[in-house]
C-alpha cells in the first residue's frame, strides 16, 4: 500500500473511533419520541420511573423504567384494568392530562386528572409496573395537574392548576397555583385550600396558564417549578422559592428557566414548544430535567406557524444550580438533540426503540401485545386476539369507527418520525362495501387518512380515504384513490410513508412488491395546528363495519415501523 493512501485510511479509521465514542458517550433527544408528553420522573437508588399523559388512550399512563435516564423501557401502565378508566365519549385529546409520579415510604403515588370523566385522583402501587389501586377521587381540588409533594416532616401535600380568585379571570388564561395538606393514611385533604400563586411569573404581564407545578426542595428552600405561556410556541418553564411549604413564593428574576420562543423561527431543526418539565437528582448529585418538545416537519416563518405530527415528546436536559436557582439547559439557549450521558450507559436498550432512528417489526407470536400498542378509548369487550391464529393479530371487524366516541376495532402504534414508513401484511376476505380494514392515520375524530381493503360492488380493491375534517357536518370518509385486486382473497401489504409534510400510500398483492397507490397527501392535514388537541398522530391496524353487523375477522401477520430523520444522521 502507497503511503499517502495509508495515512487516509488510517484518518478514515480514527474519524469513525472518533465517531463511534462520540455516539456512545451522549444520548439521543428526544428519548420518548413520538407523543410522549407531559413528562413527570422520580428516582428510588439507581431507578428510574417517568409517566406520561396518554389522554383518551388506553391503557391510560404508560409507566417507564431506566437506570441511566435515557435507555427506557415501558414496564406498564397505572390504568391498565377497564374499572380504572372508562374513556367512553371522551374526545381524543380529553381523558388522561398530566401525570405526576412520586415514591415515599415504600409506595408509588401517581396522582393525575381524568378530564370531563371523574376529576383528580391518586393512585399508589409499591411496585411501579403494577398493579396499581384503582383510582381515589380527590373532588376537592378544582383544576388540573395536582402533584404530591412529601416534606421531611411528614406532612404531605398535592399542588394543582386551578381558578383565578374568586373564579373572576383578569384576561384569557388566568390561572392559578393552589395547594392543600394531603392526609396519605385516610387519601383525602386536610385544612383549607391555599392560593400559592395568582397569574404566573408578574401579573401584571398578563402571564397565561401556569400550570403543571411541582415542589422539591433544596438546601433549606421549597422550590415550585411550573410551566407558563400555555403548550404553543410561547411554552415555558419559570421557577419560584420559598423558606415556607405555604409561601410566599418569589420569582426567578432570569425567568424563564427553559424555552424556545425567542429563538430563531428559521433554524435547521428546531426544538419548539418547550416546557412542562419535571427534575430529577441523579445518585451523584447532578441535576436532570424531562419536559415536553416538539420537532417541526415545516416552519411557515411569515406567520409563525410550524406543522407538527408527532405531537409533544418527551426531552431530557441538564440542570445547573447558579445563585440558588435551576436553570435548565445552561450552555445552549437550543435544546440539543445529543448532549452528554447523565449516568454511565447502564440500561439494556430495549427491544421496543424509543429514541434516534430504529426500525421495529411486531410479527404478533407473544401470547399479549407488546406495551407500546394502545387502544383508543377502553374496550369493554373482546375484540382481538393473539391466539385464534397463531402468528397473527386477529381484529373483528365491529360497527364502531375512528369518527366516533367509542372503542372501535383499533390497535395503534404511535408515529415517532418525521420521515419513516410503516407497513403491515393483511388477510381480510370483507364481505360487503362497508366493510374495511387496514392502515389508518389516526389523529382525531375528523382528521385521519384510512388504506384499507374493501369491495366496490363484488370487486375487490384497495382504497384511501380521507375524514370529512373541521367545519363538516358530513361524517361520510372522501374517497381519495381506489385500485382494482386480482382476487377477493389472499393477503395483501398495505405501506404508509412519512415525508415531512406529505404522506405516500402504497400497496402490494405479493411478498415485496409496492405499488403507489397515491403520493403528496397533506400530511399536514393531521398536524396539531390543523387538527388541534394535545396528541400525536397515531398508526393504527384497523378494521370497521361502519354501524353494520359483521361477521368478518381481519388478520395482521405483522408490522413493521422505520424511522430515519436527518438529525440523528
């Protein structure tokens, strides 16, 4: 070999070591990729325990486990029994908000809401992957994300989102912090509720929805943290301290602690959105925040408006301590996507990727369902099965459908990519127009794209459809594209791509053949900013009989989801 063209490969082979070791020691944002939001984290000696919101989704509250902070694994659920949760009639982006996780004395509390359903309850478990106590209704607290916090007293307390003084709101979004003594022995409050905070960081700024509080405490002072300018562009995390649990609570003078608003709307991959953070103290003392992030697939920067699919994820960022105060991502005004590892790689990754660029395939051989597939809203009756055909996920085919209110035949997988595909091989023999199954993009009620298999007349074909959307009193799907099969019976592969703002459809009649079906469909049609609410978009293996009886079962042989997003490349 010449010398110079040694000395190259030699570089070449050091650049990749480089490389390598640079990868190994930082982790990947977000390290819950998909809509993971609202995160909330504690520690019990080297575990690791996060929960997210999980809205109208069931089983309601996935419940995670590391011993590095950034491998996670999903151990269970704390609503995982039908008599915990009944979501029936609850919108999408209704049910589950904002989980708060704590460990004290031998036991688990998740206290949490149950919107438009119940109200605020406490949960506890001395095992984190369950089972969990069914919930026990807090009806005092009026407002939304109550969190525990237990004083080196013995004294416990639940700190919430609640309503302006005397329920007479100054502006839009005025909101405030309120807390009560909480008695762990009977689970109910104690004393009079206590207002903590009015408004926000400085009244008189008009600040909007402060919410999502937790109180730790360090070095002789309580410390509330909370998350204000509501879960848009103008998201933030502020802090305030006190000497007393009661307060008063005084205010960061360099708050906000964490955001993105002032930065660059033009930026190569921006993190947007950011807030709603929880902290954690690792063993040897370092401090670490999860908060809620959003990655755009496209800014439009004359209106400031981003597009979104992948809902609200869940970030990981240090925390230094400077003149008493935390400050959430000190050396870059940018969240980072790979900063370096809090605690030495300690976790298996697990066989279910939750962060960089994976693929993932389910062929359906365990006796249950892997935790990452939820259901939308409760079932209350069988439905599927793992065991009627042995490698297969059976759905039935039933009248309910993703444009209602209840539990339609729908196994969903969240969509964790900007830029990804996800494909599924299907054996469905439908009996009749109504009745189809297949893919569906699923983020609301009047937002979805469905690829299915169905009849046109006695011809067999492969459709997309498109749901009616905002404004429409028609509930009747748009029919985007149809192709002809060769045969009623027999299996066919149904593929949905992700490219930033357009989604491709395509299919096959055999094993490795795809045929586009129909490329450049508005993805952007399911963004939060178009559809609204608080989830992401959701993949779902789904068949329906669209309010006919039915006696026809559709088989899924298996599923496979690939990312590759450009900046973990």
């Amino acid at each position: 070999m010449k010398r110079p063209l040694m000395i190259v490969v030699v570089m070449l082979l050091c650049l990749t070591v480089l490389s390598c070791n640079k990868t190994e020691e930082s982790f990947t944002n977000p390290i819950l990729a998909g809509f993971y939001p609202d995160p909330s984290i504690c520690r019990v000696g080297g575990d690791y325990y996060l929960v997210v919101s999980s809205f109208a989704y069931f089983p309601g509250i996935p419940v995670f486990h590391s011993t590095d902070l950034v491998n996670w694994k999903q151990i269970g659920a704390v609503l995982d029994r039908p008599e915990q949760m009944d979501a029936r009639g609850l919108g999408v982006s209704r049910g589950i908000f904002a989980p708060s996780i704590r460990y004290h004395n031998g036991l688990f509390y998740v206290t949490c809401t149950l919107v438009d359903k119940g109200g605020n309850f406490v949960a506890t478990a001395t095992n984190p992957a369950g089972p969990w106590s069914s919930p026990v209704w807090i009806p005092e607290i009026n407002g939304i994300d109550p969190s525990p916090y237990f004083d080196d007293d013995g004294k416990a307390y639940i700190i919430y989102n609640s309503i302006p003084p005397d329920d007479k709101p100054l502006y839009d979004g005025h909101r405030t912090i309120r807390m009560y003594e909480f008695d762990i022995k009977t689970m109910k409050v104690v004393g009079e509720e206590r207002l903590i905070v009015n408004g926000g960081v400085d009244l008189s700024k008009k600040p909007i929805w402060i919410e999502a509080p937790h109180i730790f405490k360090k070095d002789g002072y309580y410390y509330l943290i909370c998350a204000e300018g509501g879960t848009a562009d103008q998201h933030s995390e502020v802090v305030f301290r006190s000497n007393d649990v009661w307060g008063p609570y005084d205010p960061y003078e360099k708050n906000p602690i964490l955001t993105q608003r002032h930065l660059d709307i033009g930026r190569k991959f921006p993190v947007t959105t950011a807030g709603h953070a929880d902290f954690v103290e690792t063993e040897s003392g370092e401090w670490w925040a999860v908060f809620l992030g959003c990655r755009p697939y496209e800014l439009v920067t004359a209106w400031g408006e981003e597009y979104f699919n992948t809902g609200r994820e869940t970030f990981l960022a240090p925390v230094r301590w400077m003149d008493g105060w935390p400050v959430i991502n000190p050396d870059s005004g940018a969240v980072q996507y790979r900063y370096p590892l809090p605690v030495k790689a300690a976790s298996r990754k697990s066989k279910i990727p939750l962060s960089g660029n994976f693929t993932y395939r389910d062929e359906f051989t365990a006796e249950k369902l892997s935790p990452n597939w939820i259901f939308l809203r409760t079932p209350h009756e069988p439905w599927h099965s793992l065991s009627e055909r042995k490698g297969s996920l059976a759905i039935r085919l039933r009248p309910e459908t993703a444009a209602g209110d209840g539990n339609p035949s729908f196994v969903g997988h969240r969509q964790q990519h900007l830029r990804g595909s996800m494909s599924v091989a299907l054996d469905v023999t439908p009996a009749a127009e109504h009745e189809k199954a297949g893919l569906l993009v699923f983020q609301n009620e009047k937002h979805f794209y469905f690829l299915c298999k169905s009849l046109e007349g006695e011809t067999p074909v492969v459709q997309l459809y498109r749901s009616p959307g905002n404004g429409s009193d028609n509930n009747q799907m748009e029919l985007i594209a149809s192709r002809t099969l060769s045969t009623v019976n027999g299996h066919l592969s149904l593929k949905v791509e992700a490219l930033g703002a357009v989604y491709a459809f395509s299919f096959g009649e055999r094993p490795g053949e795809w045929n586009l079906l129909q490329d450049n469909v508005d993805a952007r049609f399911l963004s939060t900013r178009v559809a609204g609410g608080f989830v992401g978009c959701v993949i779902a293996l789904y068949g329906t009989s669209a309010g006919n009886p039915s006696h026809t079962t559709a088989y899924f042989d298996w599923f496979e989801y690939g990312g590759d997003d450009e900046m973990y490349r």
